[in-house]
C-alpha cells in the first residue's frame, strides 16, 4: 500500500528546504572560488584578510544549517514520490545530522586544535621529529575521537564509521576490512611480480627538458579537450599542489609545470580532468541542492584513477598521445625517447619507495592499507599514538621490504592526522578499485573501447560515465551506483586483475 | 562641559556593531574577490551560477544590515572621546540610514528595471535608437526619483543629494552648481587656446607596434614597483574593460593591452595604480570597518587623476619613462619616437571629440558639465526625458563645438544612466579640481617634487598621499580631507592654473 500523499504543509517545508539548501550551496560556490583563488592568484599579504573572508562565509552557511528551524522543517517535510526529490530529502537529513551532531565547542576546538598541529607538523616533519608533534597530535586524536564519539551517537555508527561517514556517505568498516585484507595478502606478491617482470623489460629513456611551461600548458589544454572537459565551464591553472576545485558550471584544475619533466603535470592534468568531468556531468537540474552533489570522495577519486591509471596509463592511449606530446612539447615524434612505448613504460613503472604521493600505481594501496590499519587502531582505541612509529614501519616493511629509518619517510609525511583528517585514506584505494572495476563494465559494454582511446576518441567512454556515475549524483548510495553499474558491489577482484595484467603481464 | 562618559551597556553595543559591521566588511571582500574573478578569469559558462552566488552574498549583507536589531544598538551604541571610533560610528549610523531608506520592494524594483534597460541599452546604442530605449529608460528614472526622495526624506537632502551622497558623501549640489558653472564659462575658451597652442607645437609620431602582451606587462608592473604599489597586497590583470578592486590587502588592477598602442595601457595602469595605493594606504586597524573605508568618488577619483594626469602625463616623469619604455618594449632610446617629448606630446594631445572616455584631460570636463547639467534637471523634474537628446547636444555643442548627429555618439553613449547610476558623474570632475589641488600643495610642502618624480623617485609624493589622504580613510569628510591637506576646501582655481598652465602654455 502507497504511503499517504504529503500535506501541503509538508511540500511547502520542503520547497523551503530547497531554497535555504541552495543559498548554502551559492556559498558553497563563492567558497571554491576563494579557495581556487588563494591557492592560483592571491598575493601573500592577502592571507588574513582571506582567511577572514573565508570564515564569515563558512559561519554564515553553518548557521543557515543549524538554524533552529531547521529541524522542524526536516521533521515536517515530505515530497510526492519523485525519486530524486526523496533522494534530495534524504541527503538534506544526513549533511545536517553531521553538522548538527558535534556541539559547535568542539567543532572550535577541533579546528584550533589542527590548525596548531598543522603548523608543528611542518616543522617536525622537515626535522624528524615526532616526539615534539605527540602533544598536539595527541591532542587532535582525542578530540577526533570525541566529535566521533558524539557523531556515531547522533547517526548510529561506530565512531570510524562516523568519521568515513563524513568523506564517504554509506562505506563502512567492516565493508573495508575483508577487502583491505585481501589486498594486503595479496599484494607482497604482485609487487616483487611486479619487479621481476620489469627485470626483464627495461624501462627506455625519456626526452629531457627543459620543456616551456606555455608549450606544458597549451598540451594541457589540449589533452583536456580531448578527454571531453568543457572549457567553457572551467579552467587549467598553477599551483604548489594540483587539485581540482571551484564551483558549479566553474570547476577549475591546476597542476605544477617541471621544467625537466612533462609527465608528471600531464598526468595530473588527467588524473584532475577525472575529477573534473565527474563535477561538470553532475545533472543541472539539481545544482546546488544536496542530492545534486558528488557521492562522495571513493566515487570522486574513482572517476580520477579511471581517467589518469585505468584509461591514460594504457599502452592504447600513448599511441595516440606519443605524436601529440612530441609536436606539443617540439620533439621529434620518430625519435624512441618520444615513443608510445616509452611513454607507457615510463608512466608504468614500479619502484617501491617510502613516500605515499610519489608511489606508483601498484605500491600506492601499501601506503593505504598501512595508514588505514594504524588510524583504525588509533581511532578505536587499540593502539597508542607513542607506538605509531614503530607500527608503521613495521607494516611497510611487511608490504613493501622498506626499512623506514626516518619519521619524516614514514607516519610523518602527510598531512591527513595533523590537519583533522581521519577516515579519509581508505577512499583513495577503495576509488582506485571502483575505477578497476568501471572501467571493466564499459568495456564490457563497449568492447571497442579501447580502440577508440587509442584513435584518441573518449566520446563513448564519457558518455558512458556521464550515464552510469556522473547523472546519478547522490541520488544513490556508492554501493548501489557501483552495482547498477558493474552487475556487482565494490570489491577487489577488478583491481587485482588489472594490476595482474598489466605489471605481471598476466 | 565634556558629554558624559558612555555607559557599559553603550559601549556594549559599539562592540557588537563592529563585530557586525567586520562580517559586512569580510563579505565586501569575498564579493570584491569574486567580481574581480567575473571580469578576469570566469569561464563564460560560470555566469549563472556566479551570479547566484553574488545575489547569495548580498543578501546575506543586506540581511545583517537591516537585522531589526541593528537601529536598537545603532541607538544605544556610545563611544569614548577616541575620535577614529567616533568617526566609526557616526558612518555606521550613516551607511545603515542609506540601506534601510529604501523600501526593499523598491529596491528590487530598480534592481530589475535597471537589468533590464541595461540589456536594451546595448542594442539601442548599437542601433542609434534612442526611441527604443526611451520607456524603460522612463521607468529607471521614475523609480531613481522614487528612491532619491525616500532616500532624501531620511537623511534630510533633496533628491539628488540623497543620490549623490551614495558615491560621495558629504557633498551637495548647491557646493558643485558655482563651481561647474565657473567651468562651463571658462571651458570654451580654455580649449580653443589649447588648440592653438597646440596648432604651433607638431606632435611628433609614436613608435609603431605591435607591441608583445608580455613586455607591456612587465612594463606595467616596472611601473606599479615605481609608484609604490606593494606587489605583495594586490596584481595586476587583464580585463575588457580596466578597473581597480579586490579586497582588503588584495587590491586588483586591470587594464587591457593593445599590439599597436602601448600608451593607452601604460597610461591606464597608472590611473588604477593611484586609485590602488588609496586602498592599499586605507589604516589596517580600521579593515572591515565603515571609518577604514576610502572616503567616497571623488576623492577616489582624485587619487588616480592625481597619479595619472597631474604625475605621470608630466614633462618631468616621461623624462624618467621614456628611456624605461624604450628598452622594455624592445625600442631605441635615441630614436626620437621613443623621446621623453614625443611622449609627453602623446599624453597631453588635445583632440576635442564625440565619446568622453577617449577625451582628452582638457576636454573631458565639458562631457562631465553637460551629463550634470542634464541628471540634475531629469531628477529634479526640470526636464523630460524625451528633450534629452536635444538638450544634450545643444549643451555639446556650446562646450566643445562639436554637432552630435548621432545619439550614440551623444547621450546613448554611457553605461550609467540605463544602469541607474544617476549622482554619479560630477565625482569625475571634482576628482580632477581635488587632484589639482592636491598636487600643487604637495609641492608646495616640498618644491622638489617634480624634481623627485623626474628621477622615477615617488617615495615622498607617496608618503605626503599617505598622510594627508589614505591614512585619513573615513575619518572626516571630503570638504574638511581636502581642506586639511591644501589649506581650503576644494575648488576649481588649482585645476584651471593646471589646465592654463599644461594647454595654453601660461
């Protein structure tokens, strides 16, 4: 039996909803734009009077959501059975439990808390010193534990799963853990067959620079175009870190130019056009209300990996790009160092190292499952930080044959746990699996996809995504996006194939 | 006797309004930082969603504004004898009378009606109809001379008073009518002896282009360095058409570069340079604060007069320029189209013409008199609408001896009435007579100034700036600024020695 029609009392609260959701997410916009410009444009002297502007806006959209009319409004809202707008009110339920379940005391001094450790984790990082950074990394943990605490309380979730609730709507633990188990059986292996294979091929040279940043830039651009970025709704910038931000019909990619090397900005160039498409294909109609955003951060960084490991890393894509590269960057295309083959060996290369960020795509989920290992443990009280050195280094030996002799190579070199940032490492390798896993199911729907990328085509592969993840927006869980579009929830088996086929040549 | 000292509670309020009035202030900025981005680096595809993120954030302003309990402590609010924080509070109280003068229907009403004659006005001066654009032109007016009277009803002015006192507070038209008429006599004259001045002197030719983008910038911001503009707390971009804006610490320039003219970008970037060393020179302790702000128009206006007409189109500065210009610009310095009077020459051509933002210094006012004389009479009812374009040409004619045979070239040429910016023109003018001013009593405070700015040595003129204007911000008004720093308030006798004295070579 259909539940009973809404009231129009109970539309009109939902109609109310929507525009007070919507001035958040105009702000949520004008947010981006602040960002992009801080880390593209800003001259120094302008960080406080940023930062100013920055944290009236972000307390204006908090006390649009904590208003206490808010909840009532939540309370007495019903749509009609349009799927999206149930979808819509659900979402508008979730973000504002989040916002609402921390007392906005320990919001202050979480935000004081990391912004502190933050500053010391520079200096401890550059001395290797993690003594000096326990207090104040101490001090951060428990008041991450306590805001997790009181979040899993409000939501119904463990206190990990409250915190990967925050990057990762609907992921829990014991969803990661077989999987990350796997992984972490698996991989010591795949890795060393890895190794052995890349004995047997050696790696060619590559062209040495320098190459002109313009020339950089201009292949940039074209490279973007190519993969199907609309550039009349964003733009390819320069900053110390890329990322990938701004706003609605607005979003905006950066890299940093090399002069020696023109990979490194190329790759990430398309590793951000991953992310870009996914902001630019999400459906119009829903901008700015929360069922329009992006899923969260596995499916983010899923549509990121697809494009950058799973589609430009392949031998089919260098082919095209080699002559494109050379004539951009003014090498000669018959020349071996500007070949096909180089570029997909270069770009395929494994070396086992100890920084996360310069991790190749086989030895990067060691990094994660280390990191993910040891916050779970902190976070639910089963470990110490004092004893997070050790722990540490103990499991990148065990997955990768590193001997970690300095903090600063090991639990010192990211910036999640100083900054506040627990429950947000599982999501890069959980995306890397989901785009495995993606990229298996189009190509199943397509088996001439590959082909078209080597023609330099993405016309079906973005019409694919644009289907399949992008339109659907928050309208579905990861989990259930993930299996409408593959035939099967998230799961590894993608993954490791792929890593199999291409390191192990299997 | 002094007043009584001010209650706790009276001092209360005062620091609340601050507080409230910092948030504006932040929201100024974060709105300054996103119209810059509008007009520099938004992808053509962003303007909706941008708009509505500028729509969001003056709302939320608008909406801290006219709180119902602002007036309360507006009322309640006392300060001590500190004269900064009387000054503080007595421009609170006059910003918050000119937001909440206005009913907001009315205020809505001229929003839409002016969008909408803006939009008519692009065709209509295309096509040189001024039939067309003619009712909703009518309804820009009528809703203009229904706010001024609200307006003037609140705060005590008459209509176009209360208009005037939006751009440039403090000043009325009863201290503008003797001095533009004073103009208006000697005008004709002025320009048909600098005619014939001119008709004895040949203006020797100017290097021809093209001109590389990249040079003329860096020219640009050679020249930025040598005026005093602190790099460190603003840029320097490109945008169609040139503006200074930004934010607190954050001041933005633009100009627009063209292959076969370096002048007019040079000469541009040093008019915004003078309006940014006013914003960058405004006291840091004041940011966000209604005193910290810069007076109004027309002293804004006279800052970068200042620098670009008074300064730079001197004889003394394209002495130090020109040998800067040639070798930046890839020129030859002992080629006489690159000299220091080939230059300066350039700058001070007269060449009496239809469009007021290509005229020259000396004939620029006559453009300014005549859109006065027809704005006072259209609000105050002395004309209709429909003997504009007569009554404009007729004026044009006895100023500059020019017959529009065109509207557009005649009163359909500026954006700002279709826009609703009615009250705003005179402040070009007064900005020039304070400019004047200004400048001859620096010199006067030092006779070696001129000297100075003939070896590209701005540090004294900067600082006699600093002191007698910037560090002023809102403290006082623009009659007792003016006054303070010239010894009488302002007038036109320094602007017409200027004008006798560059043109007709008295």
């Amino acid at each position: 039996m259909p539940d009973a029609a809404p009231t129009t009392a109970a539309l009109a609260a939902y109609e109310t909803l929507t525009r007070r959701f919507a001035q958040m997410g105009h702000i949520t916009n004008a947010l981006g734009i602040l960002g992009w410009d801080r880390a593209t444009m800003m001259p120094s002297g302008a960080a406080h009077s940023r930062a100013e502007s920055i944290a009236t806006l972000s307390v204006l959209q908090h006390g649009i959501m904590t208003d206490p009319e808010m909840a009532g409004l939540l309370d007495a809202a019903d749509v009609a059975d349009d799927p999206w707008k149930v979808a819509n009110l659900h979402e508008m339920r979730r973000v504002h439990a989040h916002a609402v379940a921390v007392p906005s005391r320990l919001v202050e001094a979480m935000s004081r808390a990391s912004s502190r450790c933050e500053m010391a984790w520079r200096t401890a990082r550059r001395d290797n010193d993690f003594a000096s950074l326990l207090p104040l990394l101490t001090e951060v943990l428990d008041l991450t534990r306590e805001a997790a605490q009181a979040k899993g309380a409000a939501l119904g979730l463990s206190p990990y799963d409250a915190l990967l609730d925050q990057y990762d709507p609907g992921t829990r633990q014991d969803d990661i853990d077989p999987v990350f188990h796997r992984l972490s059986t698996e991989l010591p292996g795949l890795i060393a067959g890895a190794l052995d294979h890349q004995r047997a091929h050696r790696v060619p040279t590559l062209a040495r620079g320098p190459f002109d940043t313009a020339a950089q830039a201009a292949l940039g651009h074209t490279m973007m175009r190519t993969v199907g970025f609309d550039m009349s709704r964003g733009r390819l910038d320069v900053s110390l870190h890329p990322f990938c931000g701004g706003a609605e019909d607005d979003v905006r990619i950066t890299t940093r130019y090399e002069d020696g090397n023109f990979l490194n900005a190329l790759m990430g160039v398309l590793h951000e056009s991953g992310h870009a498409l996914y902001e630019q294909g999400l459906p119009r109609e829903w901008h700015a209300q929360p069922v329009g955003a992006a899923r969260g951060m596995s499916l983010h960084e899923s549509q990121s990996l697809l494009m950058e490991m799973q589609i430009c890393r392949s031998h089919e894509f260098m082919t095209w790009a080699a002559p494109v590269v050379a004539r951009a960057l003014g090498g000669d295309a018959d020349d071996p160092a500007w070949s096909a083959d180089t570029l997909y060996r270069q770009v395929t290369r494994v070396h086992p190292g100890f920084i996360r960020v310069d991790a190749d795509e086989i030895t990067y989920p060691a990094h994660i499952l280390v990191r993910y290992e040891m916050e779970t443990a902190l976070i639910n009280g089963q470990m110490s930080l004092r004893d997070l050195p050790a722990a540490f280094n103990e499991r990148i030996h065990d997955l990768l044959g590193l001997t970690v002799k300095e903090d600063r190579l090991g639990c010192l070199q990211d910036i999640h746990w100083p900054s506040g940032a627990w429950g947000y490492f599982p999501t890069y390798t959980l995306g890397a699996m989901i785009a495995a896993q993606l990229r298996e199911a189009a190509q199943r729907d397509n088996p001439a996809l590959m082909e078209e990328i080597g023609r330099g085509d993405f016309t079906s592969l973005l019409s694919w995504l644009r289907t399949h993840v992008h339109h659907r927006a928050s309208s579905a869980s990861t989990r259930d996006i993930v299996a409408d579009a593959t035939g099967a929830p998230p799961g590894p088996d993608a993954y490791l194939r792929h890593l199999r086929g291409r390191y192990c040549g299997e």
